[in-house]
C-alpha cells in the first residue's frame, strides 16, 4: 500500500543540505523554516535562518480556528458549521451571536439568558453620551463609534483581567449589547437630533431601529419586515474568519490588552475602504449609470479595464458570495415597505449580464456581499458613512468570537511579524552644530 509522508523535503541548494519539514493540515510551520542557515558570502558568519516574505497574509494562517470556514470556490460560508443560509433564514442575529462566542447553539434556557443580559446591557454610562456630544457636527460615525468603543476600556477597567473567563463574558456581552446604543447615537449626532435611550422592550433589531429613528412618539413601532431584513444583514456580516479587521482584533489582543481596545482596532480596520466602504462605491456606481439603457457602455468600459463593476468579485469566493443571494432577496422584502429604488432595476440588469459576459465568467467575478447591501440601507435611510457602522454592528460577535478564541490558544504569542531590513547600518551620527555648520 502506498504510505504518503506528510512531510516537505526542501534541499538548500547554498550549502546542499536537505531538511525534512512536516505538514501538518496543508501547513508547513514557518518556525522549521528557521532551521535552515547558511553562511552570510560576506562575514562566512551562520547567517539568520529562512523566514517566509507574505506582505498582505496571502498565504500565511495565522491561527487555528473553528469560528468560520469558507470554501471560496464552492462559494460556502459556514458559521460553526452552519451553513449561513440556514442560519439567515431560520435564526436570529442574536442567536447566532450566542452560537458564533459559544461555538454551540443554546439551550432554550440559555437562550433566554442570553437574550436577557444582551437586553439589559443596552444603556451606556451617561459620561460616554456626554462624550460623544463633544464630537463636531460633522464628524463620521465610524469615528465616532471606534473612539467611544476604545473609550468604554476606560469606563470598565475591570475588562483588563482577560484570563477570568466570566469577566471575559461580562465584556462579550457588553460589547455586542452596546454597540447598537452606541452607533445609533453616531448617526443621530450627525443630524443634529437628540441621542434616544434604549427601549428594552423591543428586540436587538427593533431598538436599533427605535435609536436610529424615535422622534416625539412615545413609543417606537418597528416594521417586523424591516427589522428582519436587518437583523438577517447582521447574520451575514457576523464573522467572515481571517478578514482585516478580525487579524486587527487578533493582533492587538495578542498583547493581552482589554476587548475594548482590541475592538477598536478591529471598527478601525473596517474603516478603510478596501474592507467595509465597498457598498457605498456601489451605490456610486449605480447613479452614476443611471438608467438601463447605459449598461452596455458601462460594461464596455469595465472589460477595457477604464474602471471595475463594484460590488464584483471577491478575493477568496471565485463563486456567488453565497450572501449575496440571501441580501437579494431581503433587498425585495424590504422595497416591499419602503417602495422600490429604481437603482434595483440597474442592479439587477447589471448582474443579469455580467453573469453572462465572457470577460466577468472566465475570471471567476460575481456579486459579493456589498452589491446589493447598499441599496438596503439606502432604502432604510441611512446615509451612505452610516453602511460600515451596520457593517460593526453585525461584525461584533465576529470580533469577539475570534478574540475569545485567541486569548484560550496556548500556541499564540504577541502578533509580532519580521521584516526585511532594506536601510542603512552602522552610520556615525554627527551632532546638528557639527552637521550645520
Ligand atoms: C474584491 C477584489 C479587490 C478582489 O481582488 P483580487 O482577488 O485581488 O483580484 P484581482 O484584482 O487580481 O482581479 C483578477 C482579475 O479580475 C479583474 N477584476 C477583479 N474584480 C473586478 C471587478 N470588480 N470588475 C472588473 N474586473 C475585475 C481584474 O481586473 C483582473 O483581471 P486581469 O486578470 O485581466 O488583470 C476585486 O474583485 C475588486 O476590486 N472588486 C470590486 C470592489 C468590491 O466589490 N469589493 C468588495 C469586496 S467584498
């Protein structure tokens, strides 16, 4: 019988000497690399070992996980092993926020529980409203909510003790019972209207929506349709594995510094355009088209490589993000209230042929989560700075699931990569006299 050895052999062709390295789940350890020396030509010192050159992380695992597996090609998306249309369709955000920190589905008993402390987390110190009233009238609420996250480390100093699993808890279920409270307030700032004080009456959802959008009723009713499109949103942005700003949670958690902080970093990274403002250039997009009967000079100008089809391809689905079919389908429900957008009418045409085109087919590009999420909040009112806040929102349990799990790992160490010096060595400082003179 054939015996395949889990091993790499690599011959250093410097100094001829072969190296045995194991593989281990489709991994070679990038610490073996670092037994492999050779003499430096220029000393004929041992030189430093072999390190691996990955600007960006493109093939580098960074942890062991059981959050989040994705199989681009297949275009599958699995929370905890759940697939996520099952989850978009038969669960509720919190749920799979229980599910996500806890690696299992609750109980009915600890689902209740769950939901309960969730609820009565809600309200903030009122120092943290006054903090946020201190921002300028125009300031951007992911600013504003990455600052008053990172603020929160300092209203819970007990959130530094990280090795106490139930302090751990305290802080998880803070965090994704405030982060609503907290990006609402961002968004009312902005419109010069007065922050809204949680109503726990109402779901996770329907208080967001009551934050967002309470004016001088005394109570809010939410639109159950509008509230579920939203709430399925959450679940889909839940957690998506290794992405920017989870490594950015993981990296700063590695110093073993509170959630508060690490959370922070992570509302930074999605921040960038490159990681949660794609939405928005599709929306760009779309007005910028429209009308239908411009597509096929858009798309012209896209295969003459002029410009790209936003809200298009993906760096690990090379399939249909499998959200975005889930989104499409909420986007129907929710034009259903609101009135339809006609920027759908352009969407849909817009995917219709590209789907079909050669030059989108043979390169794998098809609609990723942003394309129609947009088109969403837009229809929800939300102003296009406002999409990346829902985007953290829904991310939270994510960050915190990916954090949970990096501070339990024995194997992980402060996230700190190596570099390749390309500057000078060994110059003579010359005091500024000296210099000027
Ligand atoms: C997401 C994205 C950055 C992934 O990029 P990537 O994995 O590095 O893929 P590449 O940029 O190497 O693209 C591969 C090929 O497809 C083309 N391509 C990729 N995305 C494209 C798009 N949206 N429109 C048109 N062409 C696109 C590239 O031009 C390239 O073509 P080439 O081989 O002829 O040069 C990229 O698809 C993109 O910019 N999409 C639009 C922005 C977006 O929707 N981002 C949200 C992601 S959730």
């Amino acid at each position: 019988m054939l015996t395949v050895t889990e091993s790499l052999t690599v011959r250093d062709n410097r100094t001829g000497v072969e190296y045995d390295i194991p593989i281990t789940d489709g991994t070679i350890r990038a610490a073996d690399l670092g037994k492999i020396k050779a003499a430096d030509p220029a000393t004929s010192e041992e030189g430093p070992g072999l390190a691996v050159y990955d600007p960006g992380f493109v093939n580098t695992a960074s942890c062991r996980s059981s959050v989040t597996y994705i199989d681009g090609d297949k275009g599958v998306l699995e929370y905890r092993g759940y697939p996520i249309e099952q989850l978009a369709e038969k669960s509720s955000f919190l749920e799979v926020s229980y599910l996500l920190v806890h690696g299992a589905l609750p109980t009915k008993e600890e689902y209740d529980a769950w939901v309960h402390e969730i609820t009565f987390h809600t309200f903030v110190h009122e120092n943290i409203k006054e903090f946020m009233q201190g921002f300028r009238y125009d300031a951007h609420p992911m600013g504003m909510l990455m600052a008053s996250v990172g603020a929160m480390s300092t209203f819970y100093p007990d959130a530094a003790n990280i090795s106490d699993p139930d302090n751990r808890r305290l802080q998880i279920i803070r965090l994704i019972a405030k982060m609503p409270t907290l990006g609402a307030w961002a968004f009312r700032h902005a419109q010069g209207k007065p922050y809204v004080y949680p109503d726990n009456d109402l779901s996770y959802t329907g208080n967001f929506l009551s934050m967002l959008f309470k004016m001088s009723e005394s109570k809010y009713a939410p639109d159950e349709r509008i509230v579920k499109a939203l709430d399925t949103l959450f679940i889909l942005h839940a957690d998506h594995e290794q992405n920017a700003s989870a490594n950015a949670v993981r990296s700063v958690g590695s110093t073993q510094v509170d959630p508060y902080s690490s959370v922070a970093a992570g509302v930074g990274a999605l921040f960038g355009p490159l990681h949660g403002g794609a939405n928005e250039a599709v929306l760009r997009m779309l007005r910028r088209i429209g009308k239908v009967e411009n597509i096929p000079a858009f798309i012209e100008g896209v295969k003459a490589g002029n410009e790209r089809l936003m809200g298009f391809g993906h760096r690990v689905y090379k399939n249909y993000d499998p959200r975005a079919t889930i989104i499409k389908q909420q986007a129907l429900n929710v034009f259903e209230v609101t009135g339809t957008n006609p920027l759908l009418n352009i969407a849909m045409e817009l995917e219709k042929i590209a789907l079909e085109d050669e030059y989108f087919v043979s390169r794998k590009l098809y609609p990723n989560v942003d394309f129609y999420s947009g088109l969403i909040y837009e229809a929800l009112e939300f102003p296009p700075e406002m999409f990346t806040v829902l985007f953290a929102i829904g991310r939270t349990p994510g960050w915190l699931s990916q954090w949970l799990e990096l501070v339990q790992d024995k194997e992980q160490k402060i996230a700190r990569p190596k570099q390749i010096y390309t500057g000078e060595r060994g110059l003579t400082f010359v005091p500024r006299d000296v210099r000027w003179a």
